[in-house]
C-alpha cells in the first residue's frame, strides 16, 4: 500500500494549491453527516422505545471518540501524511455506519453505540485533522482561510444529509423507524465512494515550499508567535487551558441546539412536520458551514482574540433572544438559531489559526487534535443538559417550548464563561519556544519535524 504514504503525495513543482481544498472538502462533508443525527432521533426513538437521553449517547458517544481519536493521532496523522489518514477514517467512518445498522436490525442499541458511536467516532477525528492540518501548510499566507475551507465541509455535511436522510427514511420502508437499516447502508457506501476520491486528489507540499510572491511579514501582530512550540510543551502553558475553555464552551452552546434540532423546532411549534424539521437542520448546516468559512477568513483581519469576543459575547445574547422570545413565531426561532449556529463554526474554523498564532507552525496539527478533546467533553455536555432537562421535564408533563426554556439560560452562563476565558488570553512565554534545528535535506518533512520537537527542553 505504498500508494498511501506520504512520500507518495508531496505535490511536484508548478502543483496548483487550489486544487488540494476540494479534497478536503470531500473528506469532510462525509463525516460532517455527524450533525444531522437528529434527523435519525425520532425513528431511533420509536425504534427502540428509548428515551431522548439514551439515543443522544450515540452523538455524544461520536463527538467523544472524535475528540479523543484527534488527541491520540495528531502526530501520527502528520508523519503518515493525509492520503493514509483519510483512507483510516473511511475504514472506521464506513464500518461505523455497517454495525450500526447491524444493531439497528437485530434491535440491538449497544450495537449502534459501539458501530456509529465508538468505530464511526474513531474514523471522525482522524478525517477531522487530516484536511486541517494539510491545508494550513498550503495557506501559510491566510491561516484563517485555510482553516475555513477545511472546515466549513464539516459544518456542511448535514446541509447535504439532512434531506438525503429524510428522502431515504421516506422512501425505504412504510415507516422512518423501519428504513433506518438500508438509509445507514446507503449513507455508508456513498461516503466510501467520495472519500476514497478526496484521499486519491489529496497532496501535501514539497519541503520549504511557499506561495509565490510571499515572504513572511515582519511586522509584529498582537498574539503572534515569535517561535514554535511543540505539543507537549503547549500543553504547560496556560494559554493552551483557556483556548479549551473557549472552545469547550463554544461547541457545547452549539452542539446543544444542533443535536436536537429536529425535534426542538416540532416541539416549539406543532405546526412544523419532520420533512420540515429536516430542512431546518440543513439550514443550521448551512449556518455551521457559512460560519466556519466566513467569520474564519475575517478573523486574518479582525484578530483571533476579538472574533472569539464576537462568537461568544453576541452567541450569548442570541441565546437569551431564543429563551425570551423564540417561541413567539418559526421565523424570529429560525433567524436566532442560524446566527448562533454561524458563530458555532466560526468557532470551530478559527481555533486552527489562532493556536498557529499563539504556538507557531511546528506541531499546529498535533496540538490541535489535544485541544480537540474540548469537543469530546462539549459532545457530553451539550446533549447532557438539553436532553436531560427535556426528559425531566416531560416527566413532569410539561410540553412544547418550555422543555427547553431552562437549559437555553444554562447555555448563555456557558458562552459567558468562555468569553471570560478568551480575555485572559495572552502571547505564549518564549520559554516555552524550541530553536528549530538545521534543516536535513535527507528527512521527509514529516521526520525533520520530530527531529526537531526532540530538541525540547
């Protein structure tokens, strides 16, 4: 298989960079079919007569695996390079999608979480920092775009599944609760088929490779790091627990609303049917993908530190519209939830640029997946509260809108808290730089790199 390593997939010289986001579009856009869960939740629930707490274990389940899968590959993802990672991530991402079907058949429901959750999870972190971490090198001239074209798929995903699922629900069987089988299996083989495709086109650049016409600028920019810092140094500074924070808080106001969309917005409004619940979540897609590219390409202009003030000071104040004032017609809900929702990937395309400001170019794609673990506590916390309150309070025969009321108010002390953190932020202390060795024409990018993290102090 020497097809897939890395050596394989260092692009020649003339290599047109624009080509490589395409690839990393295709990537994630598969596994972005995470985020229209909920399209799966009711047909779950009447499937297994299950409450709402123990089908949202399977997202958590994922979202968990996710962060963990990325905490524990990061480095391996760089020396193996992107065209083996990808191909990993179809396996697991693939597989995920046949035992759970298989689990979903036999009625077996630790079956979905061990296939979807667990194997699926697995294959999400890994094809999450692959696309990242290779374009970042791409587009050393605009991080935040870079990250924002990697990214903004992920939040797309569901744009594409959430019909598609809801299409296929439809059509497989009399009910959504008996087509869940062949709509998995369906799912399952078209993403083998594009992400297959992504790691075929998938390349990375060639050793000191940089745009044509750029240098690096010399002019001091708030928050920039003056040297590198590897993974393992990142992880003792303070800067490192305060971008977890920020993220952990961002995702989990976000991933809150977006896992139980559908049946939020049937449950605020009786009116509204599942076809339409399902093209609710696409539009919460479209908000996920539009965020990740739009606010991440501002931030190479606004600065890191002050986009992070505007998704969370302003997702706050969003989410105080929605508990005060959501109910009070489908279009008011709709527009509140879409912006929260652009601030949710804006969240999530930005934090790749700002830890490469913060820690340098080095090892920006291992920490990165360290800091992911953010979102696997985030995937358990947001579910956690929404569901968990919403269950409480049915048991109590409350309906409609107000089961949701409570934990909408718990979502804005959270973005609160990260907005507090995000002002603490401040440059790394060079104490925690290394001085990069000289350069061994004889080494792959991928091993000059942990030659020089072996310098470490």
């Amino acid at each position: 298989m020497k097809f897939l390593d890395r050596a394989r997939t260092i692009a020649p010289p003339g290599y047109q960079r624009w080509l490589v986001p395409p690839a990393a579009l295709a990537v994630h856009l598969s596994i972005g079919q995470v985020y229209s869960f909920s399209v799966f939740k009711n047909p779950l629930l009447e499937r297994f007569d299950a409450s709402h707490t123990q089908i949202a274990v399977i997202f958590s389940i994922a979202i968990v695996m996710l962060g963990l899968s990325a905490a524990v590959g990061g480095r391996w993802v760089d020396r193996a390079g992107p065209r083996k990672a990808i191909a990993v991530s179809a396996v697991f991402w693939v597989s995920g999608f046949l035992v759970g079907a298989l689990g979903v058949s036999l009625g077996q429901l630790w079956l979905v979480y061990l296939g979807y959750g667990f194997i699926g999870g697995m294959g999400l972190g890994i094809g999450y920092i692959a696309p990242v971490s290779t374009l970042i090198k791409w587009f050393p001239d605009r991080p935040g775009l870079a990250t924002g074209l990697a990214i903004m798929g992920f939040g797309g995903g569901a744009m594409v599944a959430s019909p598609l699922t809801a299409s296929l629900l439809e059509s497989y069987a009399p009910t959504p609760a008996e087509a869940i089988v062949p709509t998995m299996l369906t799912l399952g083989a078209i993403y083998a088929v594009i992400m297959t495709l992504g790691a075929i086109v998938v390349r990375v650049p060639a050793p000191g490779w940089k745009p044509d016409g750029w240098t690096p600028s010399a002019k001091a920019v708030a928050l920039q790091a003056k040297g590198d810092v590897t993974a393992t140094q990142a992880i003792r500074t303070p800067q490192f627990y305060l971008l977890w924070i920020v993220l952990f808080t961002n995702v989990t106001a976000g991933i809150g609303i977006l896992e139980q969309a559908s049946p939020m917005i049937q449950d605020f409004f009786s009116s509204v049917t599942p076809q339409a619940a399902a093209g609710f979540v696409g539009l919460l897609s479209l908000a996920n993908l539009s965020g990740r590219f739009g606010w991440s390409t501002a931030s190479d202009k606004l600065g890191r530190k002050r986009a992070y003030m505007l998704y969370l000071g302003t997702g706050a104040l969003l989410y105080t519209g929605v508990a005060t004032l959501g109910g009070s017609s489908v279009a008011l809900f709709v527009v509140l939830t879409f912006f929260i929702l652009t601030f949710y990937g804006g969240g999530f395309a930005t934090i790749p640029a700002y830890l490469q400001d913060l820690f340098g170019r080095l090892e920006v794609g291992a920490i990165h997946g360290r800091l992911l673990t953010a979102w696997s506590a985030a995937g358990i916390a947001g579910p956690l509260i929404v569901n968990s309150i919403a269950d409480s309070r049915a048991a109590q025969g409350i309906t409609g809108q107000a089961l949701y009321i409570p934990s909408l108010v718990v979502m804005v002390g959270v973005l609160l808290i990260g907005f507090t953190a995000n002002l603490f932020v401040k440059p790394v202390d060079t104490k925690h730089h290394v001085q990069p060795a000289a350069p061994n024409p004889d080494l792959d990018p991928s091993e000059r790199e942990l030659a020089t993290a072996s310098q470490e102090a």
